[in-house]
C-alpha cells in the first residue's frame, strides 16, 4: 500500500478522551475511529489487523474440527422466553419490535439460537458430538463504554458451542477448545492464563476466562511460572487424544491461577517463591460448561443408545476479536507507539523513501515494494524524514526499511527492528532476505 494513496489518518495529539494505551495508539495511528457512543469504524490499517486475528482464531477451531457457520444477529425473543433469559439478561439487550410488533434483539451471545437449530436438525445420538462456532458482530448496550474497543458496544467475536450426549464427552469438547484457545494466544504473540470463572448470565457450573499478560492491563494477575513452560503446540497435545487432553487440563488447572479479587494468600504461599509471578492483565476469552440450561428448557433431545429421550449437554466459548486488537498493543507498545506481534501486523515492512524524486531512492523502494506486494506500506510521500520516522515507528510495523540518498547510490539501506530498535546498514539484497 502507498501511503500517498491510502488512508491513514494518524493523529500527533492524543485525543482527551483516550484513557488507556491501546484506545489513544489506536486513534494516533488511525486505526479506528468512533462513530457513536462505544461504536467504532475500523479504517483500512485496522481493518487488516482485526482480519488477521479472525484468521487465527478461525483456523484453531477449525484445527479441533469445529465446523463455521453464521447466525442472525437479530434474534426473536421467543426463543429467549422459552430459555428464561429475555427478561433477566437486562439492559444490556438491545430489544426491537419490527414493522408488525414482532419482539425481536440484537443478539449479544446465541445459545438459544443454535440449540434450536439442532434441535430441528439432530434426531440420534449417532449426530452427536457437534461443534459449530461463527464470527459474528455483537452488541451489548453498556452503561459507560470506555477504553475504545476494549469495553464498546459493538464488538466482533467468535462463539462456539458444543453438544455431546453426556457429561464425559461434553469434558473433552470443554478441554478441547481449552488447548485451542492456548494456541491460539500464542500463534498472536500472546502470554495467556486460564482462570477459574463465574459463569454469570450464560449459566453453567465449568468455567474458565483466559487472561492476557500486559504491563497496563486491568486486573492484577498472580500465576505459577508454570504456565511459561508448557509448550502447547501438536506435538505435546494431540486433541484427538483424549489422554492427552486429559493430560493438559491437569496442567491448567493443578497450577496457581488468580485476579486480585480471587487472590488466595494461603495457596499463594504453597508456591515457592522462585516460581511466582505477577503481573497486569486482560480478559479476552470464556469458555463455559452449563450441561442441559439450554437444551432442556428448549426441549431439545435426541434419541439415546438404548431408545429414550436424552438432553444433550451443552458448552459454550467465546473470544473477543476485536478486544483482541486493543489487547495486543496493551502488551507491545513504547513510548513512540505500536509494536506488532508479526502473526497480526497490518503490514510486515514499512519502506520510508527519504528523498521521493531521486531516482536511485525510487527504485531501491519500487523493489522492495513489488517484491513484497501486499505486506508492504510504502511511505512515498512528500513529507520531511522526521514525520516519516515518528510514523513508522506509530504504526510499528515489525520492520522498517530506510531508503536515504546517500545509502541508495550505493546500493544499501537501512534496516530497523521496530521490537528491539536495532539498526543494520545491509545491501539491498541482504535487507530483502531478513525480512523475509
């Protein structure tokens, strides 16, 4: 992308109503822009971001074999009635009535919605297990959004929710999509820690909140250095096995996990002193176990073995996609501005042409630019080295390439590492091979 030709509209003052890290670098580097009361437009540069996390968390769940689809995000409230929860979710539900005093709402979480497409679509335990998750914008009309897309209205998030005929197989669905999540995490560059949780509204009596590591995070976070250790990856847990899952779980849940509000002391003190850890963080994710509160109340059942009627046992797993953005520069950011993970920088390799015009610095920087097609921003325009510099380093791309007159007509640049802030005087040539 040629910065000339793009719109990115990056800020120099901090807006007076960002409060936090990632709502005032999101805003300077124009990634966002509010168009209501926690209602965001996501500009280009953002938009490419929030596409790279979606495709992450997509190909975690497709990797335990969750099957995509999408749901309405206008509910009827019917469904709701038949669960319980229309009048006691709250006001956070957005409720609608349509042309003909239908009762409808902007749905802000779908248990009730796809339990009732099973139910007309799966008739034997013979269908069982399923798990089926979509990507799909929310809306939850909170009291005082703040933070930017940290706490808005709107959000993007990925739900999944899983059915198993009994309370063996609906464990290894919840511990499944647990070693999904940690991959997930870490594909991002993220520290995650799984916790104990509150089911709140959804029900359920398995819970768990994973917490993203950040020096300005929102919660105080005291943890065994444990879950530093544990390597996630396939070849450690096969999620087709169920010892393995088993195997895992043990590891998250047998080491010390706790918010401030949830700090034991006593427990605290059975960690030895080399092994704890504090820290800042962030929730980014919940994943519930609730066995039939949905199922049963919709009169869903399936045929079982031995002919009766069983009501299939239920979870349920979100992430917040879009919060995912703000979390991930709450964790990587300095004084100057963004410090992208490379799995969802917008782009790889920002390319700053000092002198636009001078034939040797256009080439050097068209090369790069051909070369590299799609996961470039090119910053070709006239604008003095300084407001070049201050901006790269704004959007904090994982890589700058520093085209200057002086280095062109050798035929050499200079290579940053937005990261660390080392500098390489390289060849053209070499520079091209480290970046990619």
């Amino acid at each position: 992308m040629r910065l000339s030709q793009s719109f990115v509209p990056t800020l120099k003052e901090t807006p007076a109503d960002a409060q936090i890290a990632s709502h005032r670098l999101m805003l300077r580097a124009g990634l966002v822009r509010q168009t209501a009361s926690g209602i965001y437009a996501w500009l280009p540069v953002g938009f490419r971001v929030l596409k790279k996390i979606e495709q992450i968390v997509r190909e975690e769940q497709d990797a335990i074999g969750a099957q995509e689809m999408l749901m309405p995000t206008v509910q009827s409230a019917e469904l709701w009635r038949q669960s319980g929860r229309y009048e006691e979710y709250g006001k956070e539900m957005l409720r609608i009535r349509d042309r003909h005093e239908r009762e409808l709402l902007y749905g802000p979480t779908n248990e009730e919605m796809i339990t009732d497409l099973l139910r007309q679509g799966v008739k034997s335990y013979r269908d069982l297990p399923q798990i089926l998750y979509h990507i799909q914008w929310k809306f939850r009309d909170e009291v005082r959004p703040r933070f930017g897309v940290m706490r808005g209205r709107e959000f993007l998030m990925k739900d999944a929710y899983s059915f198993d005929l009994d309370r063996a197989g609906a464990v290894v669905s919840y511990r499944k999509m647990m070693l999904a999540y940690m991959r997930t995490f870490e594909r991002m560059g993220l520290k995650a820690i799984p916790m104990v949780a509150e089911s709140g509204p959804i029900g359920g009596d398995l819970s768990h909140e994973f917490i993203i590591l950040a020096r300005t995070g929102e919660s105080q976070v005291f943890y065994d250095a444990a879950f530093e250790e544990i390597d996630y990856s396939p070849r450690a847990f096969d999620h087709r096995s169920n010892d393995d899952l088993a195997r895992f779980f043990r590891e998250m849940t047998t080491h010390y996990a706790a918010t401030e509000e949830k700090h034991d002391p006593a427990a605290w003190d059975r960690v030895s002193a080399g092994r704890r850890r504090e820290g800042r963080g962030i929730e980014v994710g919940h994943i519930f176990y609730f066995r039939t509160k949905y199922s049963k109340p919709l009169g869903f059942t399936v045929s079982g073995p031995d002919g009766r009627a069983v009501h299939p046992e239920m979870g349920s797993y979100g992430i917040g996609v879009s919060r995912l953005v703000g979390a991930v520069i709450e964790a990587g950011h300095d004084e100057r501005g963004i410090i992208w993970p490379e799995p969802v920088a917008p782009y790889r390799l920002a390319v700053l042409n000092l002198k636009p015009g001078d034939g040797r610095c256009d080439s050097l920087c068209e090369d790069f630019y051909q070369k590299l097609t799609g996961e470039v921003l090119y910053d070709d325009r006239d604008e003095r080295p300084g407001v070049k510099f201050a901006d790269a380093d704004l959007l904090g791309l994982p890589w700058q390439i520093v085209v200057g007159p002086r280095g062109a007509a050798s035929g050499s640049v200079e290579l940053k590492r937005r990261a660390t802030g080392e500098r390489l005087e390289l060849s053209a040539e070499d520079a091209f091979r480290r970046v990619t």
